[in-house]
C-alpha cells in the first residue's frame, strides 16, 4: 500500500479508527485502574506511609501568606505546593501567577497579615481560620 493508499483509507475509515483507538485506550485505562486498585489494598499501609512522609518533606516550618493575582485571593498555607494543587483540583483556579507576600514561623502572625488583607477587601477568608 503507498502512502497515498494509506491515507485515503484513513479517510474513509476515519471515524471507525478513532472508534477502535479511543476502545483500546479505555480497555487499557481499566487494566491500569484495576491494578492500581489491587497494588494500593496489598500495600496499603506502606501507600499512606510514603504519601505521609511526602507531604511532610514538603513542609518547612514555614506559613506563606500568598496572592493569586488572577483572583485577588489572599491565602495562608504552610505547604504552599499541596494548596495550589487543592486550588487547581478543587476550584480550577490557575495559581502560576501568584505571589508569596510573607513568610514566618509563626502561624498567628501569617494569619494575622492575612485577616488585614481580608479586611482590605482581597478575596479568600475561610470558615475555619480563627484569627486571634
């Protein structure tokens, strides 16, 4: 078959391809999910072990009073890279455009900055902050 033979038959069968890849995908995509399923009930413990430590890798001691620009929202976190994360999955919000405003130890002072700047009229107070 030449190439012009090929892709005239790719015309005409275009649908019926894309219909026989898209089934081959999903089969594949429930392989994939049924083996993880079965990797994450045997190893269960050492799963929740490892994501544990990784998150407490990520942490630094340190609370970030943020901006997303794009959204005038002031946040406090102090692992910066698991919120945005919870601000992409959970709201769909893009948080490539932001900026860190401040950085402390201390969790009273970070959320202290953040009610002023919640008082100034940026975005983001949160039901479960108790500012002192």
């Amino acid at each position: 078959m030449t190439k012009e033979e090929r892709k005239e038959y790719y015309l005409k069968n275009k649908e019926k391809i894309k219909a026989i890849q898209k089934k081959s995908r999903d089969k594949n995509k429930e392989k994939r999910k049924e083996y993880d399923k079965q990797y994450y009930l045997a190893n269960k413990e050492k799963v929740k072990e490892k994501v544990k430590k990784f998150k407490a890798n990520q942490k630094d001691g340190y609370h970030r009073v943020y901006l997303l620009k794009d959204y005038n929202y002031v946040g406090v976190s102090d692992n910066i890279t698991q919120r945005f994360a919870n601000h992409k999955s959970q709201f769909n919000r893009d948080c490539t455009n932001h900026r860190v405003l401040y950085k402390t130890k201390d969790r009273d002072e970070a959320l202290e900055l953040e009610a002023l700047l919640h008082d100034m009229g940026y975005e983001g107070k949160h039901q479960f902050n108790r500012y002192a």
